[in-house]
C-alpha cells in the first residue's frame, strides 16, 4: 500500500537507516505511519508541512542564531515527519539513561565534596583541577537528598551496525526539552488520530514530575535553613535566563508558562543576608529553588565570572548555607568535558557495581602518553576536541587537515596533550525527512538524538522521546543547532500501561486562594508598563501616518489642517528636520548664524520619510515602533497567550531588511492591516487578561501614552483659525463616527472639544483616560503607598470644572495650558512609578516571606 510513497526514498551508503532495514524493506514500527502517509498526494504533503512551518511562526517559537540576519526572530525548524522508536528498544535507551544520569550524579556530589575519585587515581587530577568549569567556591555545597543533577540530557547516536552510543552529556543547563513538548503540540494537530492509533507515549508527566520535585526540594530547602513553610504553602520556584538574546529565549519562557515558575533574570533576584529574594512590588520574597539557564560562571559576579552582568552577587554563598537549591548545582559544567567519556566505564564498576548500559563513544584523551600516541596513529579517523570548554576551539575532523594545518594541530598536541581529546567519528543513522524542494518529497538526512532525565525523590525519571536533532547543513557529520541544524518530533511507541498514574493531592483550603499577584516582580512591572506604553505608540504612529498619508495623497492645495498634521509629525519624531546645511563663508564684518533652524522639510520629502516608514524598522515609523512593541512583549513570553503571540508574529511578517518604500496603495493596506491588529492586542487585554496587578500596570502605560498623544492632538488644533475643518482631529481621535452619528452635522469646535476632552464614555477622550488612570492608581493604593493620585488630581479636577460653553472654544490660552499641565502631570506620574516600584533597594525581613 505504501510502496509508492517511499519508491523514490535513497538509504545512505554505510550508515543504519532508521526506515528501513538490511533487506529494503520497512520496518515494523513505521509501517503504521506509512501506511497512513500512502493515501497522501505530495501536493496535501507539503500544505501539511506550509500548516507546520505557520504555526511555529503564528506561536512566535524562534531559536536565536547569533549569525543569522533573522536575530532573535528565527523561527524553529521543524519537519514534518517524527523519528518513531518501538517501545522495546527506548526501555534500553531509558534504563541506559537513567543509570548513566546516577553515575555522574555520585561524580558531581564526590568531585565537590570527599573527592575518593581523585584519591583513588580513578579521575586524573588534571581533568578536574585543569578544568575550568571546576569551580572551587562550590566545594561544600549540600544538596537535599544528595541530588545534584537535577536534570539530565545525553546526545546519542546510531553506529552502523544498529547500536545506539553516547556522544556526548549536558549536565549544566541542558536545553531543547522545552522543544521537544513545542514540537509534540505542534506536530499533534497534523496527526491527530495517527498519535491514538500509534499509542505513541505522552510528554506531559515529565514535566510534571519535573515540577513537584523541585517543589518537594524546595520545602526541603526552607526547612533546612530554619523556615519551614506552611502545609499550604509553597516555595517558590524560579526559572532563570540569560535574557531575551540567549538562543533557547523561547524554550526558557515556554518553559516557565508550562510549569508556572516565574521567568526572572538576574537583576530580579538579590541576596541579603544569605537568603535569594525576588524583588517584588510587595517587597523582597524569598525565593527557594532556582531552575537555572545560565551558565556556571555567569552566575555570580561575586565569587565566580566577575565582568557577569547576568548572575546574582552572592549566590555561590546563599547555595554554600543550604538557602537555596539550584538546578543544576554550581559547577555541573565540568561534567561536559568529552576527557571524561574515557573514564567513565572505571568509574561505573567503582561507584554503581556494574557496566554502562550504554557505551560512551571510542575517547582518549591525550594527557595520557598511550593515548596520544594512538590518536597520532589514528589521526585520520577521528575527530579532535578541546578538553575543556575554555579553550575556545573548534573540533576538527582529522581527515580534513592537509599540510601545514595538519603538522600544527599535532605540534600543539605534542606540545600540550592535555588540552586534546580524540573520538570516534560516528558514521549518523539517517531517518526520513520531508522535503518539498525534491521529487516526491521524501529524502533522508543524518540524525542525533537528544533524551532528557529529571530527578525525583524515587530517581530518575525519563521524558519518553526526547529531541531528534536533523542535520540540515553542508556538513552532515556535524547536527549543531547553531549552524543551522532542524528538528524533529520522537514518538515512542506503545506501554501506555507503563505510564505511571498523575498524582493529585489537595492541598489548598479557601483561605489559601489568591485572587491578585502580589508578588509580581519589578522587572515584570515595568515591561507590562511598557508594553502597554508601546502598543499605544504603535496604534498612535499607524494612525497618524496614515492620516498623514491621506493628505499628502490628495491633490487639492493644502491649508491648515495639513500644518497641524504635519506639526504632529514632526512631535511624533515620524519625520525629522532636514540637518543644518553648511554656510558659505561669512562676508567680513558678518557672524556665522549658529541658532538657524534647521531646514523644514518638503512635503515630497516627508511623503518619503512617512512611506518608508512603514516598512523599514531602521527610520522612524512604524516598522521601528512595531519591533519596539515585539521586544517588549518578548520580555513577557511566559505571561501572553499563543493567541497574543500569532498576533504579534503576523504584525511583524512584512517586515524588509532593505530601504524599498512600498507604493501608496499598499503602505495604505499595511496601515489599515496594522491598526486591525492592534485593535485585536487591545481586545486580548480588555477580555483576555485576569485584571490583577500587572494588569494594571500595563493599562496604567496605555492610558499615560494616549492622554499626551492626544492632549498633543488637541492643542495643534486648538492653535489652528477657528474656521477651519476639524474632520481630521475626530479621525485621528477615532471618534469621527460617533461624532456624526450624534450631531449628524459637519464637525464644530464645541461638540468636538466635548467629545474629545470631557466624554466620560468616549475612550479616547482626556478625561476617560485620567479616570482610567486614577482608577488604576487606586487599586496599587490598596497594597502600596499613594502613587501618582496627588499629581492628576488637580488637572482632572480642573478638566471637570470647565463649563462647556464658556471654555471650549478654540484659541482658549487657558485650556492649551491645562492641556500642557496634562502631559507635564503624566511625565510626572511615570517617573514616580519607576522610582516607586522598578528600582528596590529594602532590606530582606523573614517576616515578608508570607506576604
């Protein structure tokens, strides 16, 4: 049945084929999927694949190639075909894992504590005090339960013959687990009754056990250093990242949404007297286990990597005192080494009493004489690596090396052979891949497999699948997500009677609820402050822009309202004056004119500045206006929806690299697309967002962003001749249809003014907006110190005590000023909230811990 799909399929010469086996033929696992793949065109293939790659876009999952032009906005490479395993060869691959996992776990605790390994001669000395991911402050640290490697993940790879070795381990931050969930969700709606028929094995217990163990070590922790907490009470588990520029961005904030630990960075945490806090808008809290994704050294400026911007001083000493758990421990780095590979089947007779499950690839490390002097025999079969990470060098494949080259590398092996390891090169499995630009569809490409474990109180436990990594480069010898590698999806095969039962347990009572964030951090304040400050700004630029767009494009001579406009324009920073132009030399007798304004701008040439705009994020527009709104949302993954995110991404998907204006027609329809979109974020935050706290930040920031946009609006049409047309103010206001539908009469000063100043309904009129803000003020006033009331109220008190009839009118000089106090009064208020809740400097009390 499926013979015709796979008619066109080429196996790799001398390497094992994970579809079919020595006789060309299927084999028994995958027969289910072909099978279903066989009632396939090539043509409902590749819409699947167009669905696939959409939604990773729409979902925003990107991975951050330092080398790439796309930043921070590379999308995820996913294909749409899975790696698919039967379950008696994953209990293999999971007993192997999991004793492996132990082994380095008793290495980790002895190399930081007793050191028998280094006594004994079982470790060479120079391995572990050679290396600098040996971090001696970390010497002493106690772990609850003797757990150190909190999480796992071992790179494997399929030899020729079928066998499945270890090419490489990831003991410090490991990553891609979060993919690998990313990728199940993603790849589920392709094949949803094909994962029921399969009983391909489900993800989502891994992390859940994930979770409730480090909650367990977490009340371990606080128990251990004389705060026990409450039954109903739980510790507070932190994720910390790097930031918003480290490659797996997306996975650590997928991480944190999925598993509900607040995403921080190192500035969000402090230590006082020895204890971690998370700086909070109520105060510091303590926070109890940090699941971390920053490097060893990075982590503490203080005792470690001093130049750190991205650790917390004094943490090495808060995990020294037993105040804190950190996953994995402090100096888990020194496990990565491949020198060690070579050593570890000693250490497993020494430590667990039996062989290694699974074989580390062939490894020697040259510090040894016999050793080096095999490497150099061998030299055109292997592939050379540094011993240590510090060393900063590539590995090099022996073969490739010719002349010069080659006598070098083997010089400074000679000259200093402990700085080398040699392994094996492994001839990669291939396994199907689906690719669109080949007849047919379907090629092979060389695979790794990456398998995750986490500790729990009852050992180790194996996430059923893992994350196949696809070589997608020029150099299929090398799976490297760095330099381009894909993904795929691993499906594990039946024992769903193995699956262990979700556990549940109750315990919240009703006086345990919570119904606001009070412990929302400063850092997370701020950015829910400033994406609702630039929404707002990008709603203001698409409005503006095109307003100003409409009358430039229309041929009639142009008057005052086009001198508002363009007035706003130039408030806006959309358009910039044309810079000061050199003078010719002054006459004798004459000065040169050093305070000459810059030369204004012809309308041709802010119609260019305006369309460009649009389009390209390097001049001001709204392309620009739009990635500053994208990175603040991308300081707040873990708290916005998918359905956020597929808003945003679509935002952002017409975005060019080059200076190419679009034509007036389509920079129009990219004008109307951008404010349709934005009119959409608006909605996810009226009817999708819970209102606590950082709610009311974020409307706080849009509320404060439209108020001095639009008291700026007002009063360059307050300052035009009281004759002219004021359709213009009630569109940019986007208040022109209630207008007529009151009035049904052209547009007059007074029931303008009204609308747009003192409608308690209208809400983009002034006063809706100080309402709204002092509303907002009121609820931080429940929990904080008055912010911010004093400084509106007199200018909301003075806006409601205008009399209609005798102060809206235009040229009033009283009201441009109340407007100008308007804007001064919401400046003001910013900087008040900044110096209130985004800068803590309070000393930590045990008593805030139950806040």
């Amino acid at each position: 049945m499926f013979e015709k799909f796979i008619a066109d399929y080429r196996v790799a010469p001398g390497s094992f084929d994970e579809l079919f086996d020595s006789q060309q033929q299927p084999r028994a696992h995958w027969r289910g999927m072909l099978n279903s793949l066989a009632r396939e065109s090539a043509l409902s293939m590749n819409q699947r694949l167009d669905a696939v790659t959409q939604q990773i876009r729409e979902n925003g999952v990107t991975y951050n190639v330092y080398t790439d032009t796309k930043g921070i906005q590379r999308p995820w490479d996913l294909n749409l075909l899975p790696l698919i395993l039967p379950d008696d060869e994953w209990a293999a691959i999971e007993a192997a894992v999991i004793q492996r996992a132990g082994l380095l776990n008793q290495i980790l605790g002895d190399v930081y504590g007793e050191q028998r390994l280094l006594k004994e001669g079982l470790l060479p000395a120079a391995l572990v005090h050679g290396n600098a991911g040996f971090l001696r402050p970390a010497h002493g640290i106690k772990h609850p339960d003797q757990v150190a490697l909190h999480f796992y993940a071992a790179d494997l790879a399929r030899a020729p013959d079928g066998k499945w070795w270890v090419v490489a381990d990831r003991t410090q931050a490991p990553s891609g687990a979060g993919y690998a969930l990313e990728n199940r969700s993603v790849l589920s709606r392709s094949y949803p009754s094909l994962l029921r028929e399969l009983k391909v094995q489900d993800l989502g217990d891994f992390f859940s056990s994930m979770r409730n163990s480090l909650v367990h070590w977490g009340r371990q922790c606080a128990a251990r250093s004389g705060a026990p907490l409450h039954a109903s009470e739980a510790p507070l588990v932190v994720l910390l990242t790097p930031g918003p520029y480290n490659e797996t961005y997306y996975e650590q904030a997928y991480l944190a949404r999925h598993m509900g630990f607040p995403l921080v960075e190192g500035s969000d945490l402090t230590v006082r007297d020895g204890i971690v806090c998370l700086k909070t808008l109520s105060g510091l809290q303590r926070v109890h286990v940090i699941m971390r994704r920053v490097d060893d050294d990075f982590c503490d400026p203080l005792e470690l990597l001093t130049e750190s911007a991205l650790g917390v001083a004094g943490l090495t000493e808060a995990a020294r005192l037993g105040n804190v758990l950190i996953a994995n421990s402090l100096g888990s780095n020194l496990l990565e080494s491949g020198a060690l590979l070579g050593f570890l089947p000693g250490l497993s007779q020494r430590l667990l009493g039996e062989e290694l499950l699974m074989p580390s690839v062939a490894t020697w490390w040259c510090g040894e004489p016999a050793a080096l002097k095999e490497v150099l025999e061998k030299f055109d079969q292997l592939v050379i690596k540094p011993s240590f990470a510090q060393l900063r060098q590539r590995s090099v494949f022996g073969k490739d090396l010719q002349g010069p080259a080659r006598d070098k590398l083997i010089a400074k092996m000679r000259a200093t052979p402990r700085n080398y390891v040699a392994q094996e090169l492994v001839r990669l499995s291939h396994a199907p891949i689906w690719n669109s630009t080949v007849p047919q569809g379907l090629a092979s490409s060389a695979i790794g497999l990456r398998v995750y474990a986490c500790a729990t109180p009852n050992g180790y436990r194996v996430m059923p699948g893992g994350l196949t990594r696809v070589a997608t480069g020029v150099d299929s010898r090398v799976i490297s997500m760095q330099r381009g590698g894909g993904s795929k999806d691993t499906w594990v095969l039946g024992r769903s009677a193995h699956n262990a039962p979700r556990q549940t347990s109750r315990t919240t009572r009703a006086k345990d609820l919570i119904r606001d964030n009070a412990h929302l951090s400063s850092r997370l304040a701020e950015n829910l402050l400033w994406l609702g400050r630039n929404a707002e700004r990008c709603d203001n630029v698409a409005r503006l822009t095109r307003l100003a767009l409409n009358q430039l494009f229309t041929p009639q001579e142009r008057g005052e309202e086009w001198d508002a406009v363009k007035a706003l324009c130039y408030w806006s920073q959309l358009v910039q004056p044309a810079p000061k132009l050199p003078q010719a030399d002054p006459a004798p007798g004459e000065e040169e004119d050093s305070n000459k304004d810059p030369a204004p701008l012809t309308d041709e040439q802010i119609e260019a500045a305006l369309l460009l705009g649009v389009v390209s994020p390097r001049t001001p527009g709204l392309a620009r206006q739009q990635q500053n709104l994208y990175f603040s949302a991308g300081q707040l993954r873990e708290r916005l929806s998918a359905d956020n995110w597929r808003a945003l991404n679509h935002m952002l998907q017409h975005h060019v690299e080059d200076d190419t204006p679009l034509s007036q027609a389509e920079s129009m329809h990219r004008l109307d697309e951008a404010t349709a979109t934005l009119m959409s974020l608006s909605g996810f935050a009226l009817d999708g967002m819970t209102r606590d706290l950082g709610w009311s930040f974020m409307s706080i920031g849009r509320r404060v962003e439209r108020l001095q946009f639009q008291a700026q609006a007002i009063i360059q049409a307050l300052q035009m001749p009281e004759e002219t047309d004021l359709d213009w103010l009630l569109e940019l206001s986007d208040s022109i249809v209630t207008y007529r539908s009151r009035y049904r009469a052209q547009a007059e000063w007074l029931p303008v003014l009204d609308l747009l100043l003192l409608d308690p309904g209208n809400p983009r009129s002034v006063l809706f907006q100080l309402e709204g803000l002092n509303k907002n003020l009121s609820k931080l006033a429940l929990r904080y110190d008055n912010v911010g009331e004093m400084l509106l109220s007199p200018v909301l008190n003075a806006l409601q005590a205008l009399d209609p009839d005798q102060d809206l009118y235009c040229g009033n000089s009283a009201l441009l000023d109340l407007l100008q106090q308007i804007k001064t009064s919401s400046e003001q208020l910013s900087e008040q909230l900044s110096a209130r809740f985004f800068s803590y400097t309070a000393r930590f009390d045990e008593k805030q811990r139950s806040l």
